[in-house]
C-alpha cells in the first residue's frame, strides 16, 4: 500500500506507524454520558463568549460618549465617538478615505508578497533542512531585533527615495515573522509523519507536499497574521514621515492642524483594518486547516 492508499483508507498515522495498534472502539462506556453532556456545552459557551467583545465595546464607547456629552472630559482631545462615526461618514462620502486606504493597502499587500514569500519559503527550508538552518538561522537571529524603520536611511541611500525603498522596509517588516513561524511550524511536526512517509515509498516532493505544508499551515497562518500587522504598522510609520497619500498622511495631517476628530477617525480605520486581516486569517484558518477547530474558540 502506497502512503497515498494508506491516507485514501483512512488509516492515522499511528495506526500506520503500528499496524498491531488495536481498532477504536465504538461503544462508549456507560460512565462518558456526563462528559459528554459537559463538551455539549462548550458550543454553547463559546457562543455566549463571542458576544462578549462587542458587549464590552458598546460599554467602552458608551461611557466615552456620555462623558463627552456631559462635558466630563475636554471634548477638543477626547471628541465623542458619534463625533468621530460621523467624521468617517464625511470622508468616505468625499471619496477622500477611499483613496488614502487604497494607497495604504497597495503597498501593504505589495511589501507583503515579497517580504511574507520570501520569509515563507526560507522558513520552511530552514525548518525542513537542519544544515539550512545551521548555516542561517544565526544571521536571522542577529537581524531580526534590528529596527526595521532604522534601516530606511541605508536603503534609501542604496536605492534611492522612491518607492521601491518604503516597500523594502515594510517588506523586510514582514520577513522575520514569516521565517520564524514558518521554520517552527516545519519543526513542531511529529517525526513520525515522515518515517511513516518513508516506509511508503513517498518522494521528498511528496513528503514536502503531504507532511511539510499542511503540518507547518497552523503556525504559518500564525506567522501571516503577524507579519499583516508588522506590514500595517510599518507602512503607516513610512506614510507619517514620507508620503502624501496613505493613512498614515492623514494622521499627519490631522496632528499638524489639530483636528482631533479625523486624528481619531484615522485611528479607528487602522484599528477596523486590523480586525478585517484577523477575520481574514481566521477564515482561511477554517478552510485549510479545520482539523484544528475554529481559532475563535474558547
């Protein structure tokens, strides 16, 4: 039996490991009823639980908003959040918000693909192959803690001021957490896996496609949602000092004529950004690798 039969058949991978392992049983034992009753309502819980960030939101903002109405709180540096809803609303309308995360959003995605790729493949490689890693990992270690926003001078001087230099600084922003991630989720696999592949018969590429990737996904989604967030961060920091376009302009913007109120709106628009790569994450998380249950559970 090939390992693609033995996967076809649904056998797991310790049954393939040893062959003498005794089947499951059926039967639950009579005494499992009220363990059961208790994983019945986990569901329940966790349904209750998912209310529980907009029930504290809706507590936070309408605390913020009645002490700004009262006049508790100096409403030119804490404006209320119907104030700054209602900013959002006027920037949208006037087609001027759109534009800004557009220009954001395009080189995220652009630093993104080429700093989060890279990371990708390396990180696997190096989790993959020990003597990759020996060779690399210290330079990696060594980079890593370096503050990415200091090397925009040295890049700059390389490259020049355009915007292939903002792109390589966020671009590097998002390497180290998607090498990291990627080589601890190659490692965490159980070695099992691959002399069980190996008994099969199963090809290096085969292993690669079959153990490597879907055992490294749940620590590799890990690493893309963090490596989102660094891009996030950091795109919006080269935005406040270099661009004329982009979220971070408008916080600049904002900052330099003291309107508090679309100072804030930014900042909420960054954060709901932040919640929708979450969301993003989260999703695919459920469609690649459901056998690890849904993220958001408790």
């Amino acid at each position: 039996m090939t390992l693609d039969g033995a996967a076809r058949a649904g056998a797991t991978p310790q049954a393939m490991v040893d062959p003498a392992a005794p089947a499951a049983s059926t039967t639950a034992p009579a005494s499992a009823s009220p363990s059961r009753g208790r994983r019945a309502s986990v569901p329940a819980r966790r349904s209750r639980l998912r209310w529980a960030p907009a029930i504290l939101a809706a507590l936070l903002f309408g605390s913020w908003e009645l002490a700004g109405r009262l006049e508790w709180i100096p409403v030119l540096f804490f404006p209320a959040p119907s104030v700054i809803l209602g900013t959002i609303y006027d920037m949208a309308s006037s087609g001027e918000l759109p534009v800004h995360i557009g220009a954001t959003l395009s080189r995220l995605l652009l630093a993104l693909v080429w700093g989060g790729g890279a990371g990708l493949i390396l990180g696997m490689g190096m989790g993959y192959w020990p003597r990759l890693r020996t060779v690399v990992d210290p330079f990696v270690a060594a980079l890593h803690p370096v503050p990415k926003m200091s090397l925009l001078p040295l890049i700059m001087l390389i490259f020049g001021i355009g915007w292939f230099s903002k792109a390589l600084v966020v671009a590097v922003s998002t390497f180290f957490p998607m090498t990291i991630n990627a080589m601890a989720g190659v490692r965490q696999i159980d070695p099992n896996y691959f002399d069980v592949a190996k008994v099969y018969g199963a090809t290096r590429w085969r292993v690669f496609r079959r153990v490597v990737v879907p055992g490294s996904l749940p620590l590799v989604l890990a690493g893309a949602r963090m490596a989102m967030n660094r891009a996030l961060g950091a795109t919006i920091g080269l935005e406040l000092i270099t661009a004329e376009t982009g979220l971070g302009s408008m916080l600049f913007f904002a900052w330099q004529t003291l309107r508090t109120e679309e100072l804030y709106a930014t900042i909420f628009v960054i954060a709901a950004l932040g919640w929708l790569f979450r969301w993003i994450t989260n999703r695919i998380a459920l469609a690649l690798v459901p056998w690890q249950g849904d993220p958001r559970g408790v």
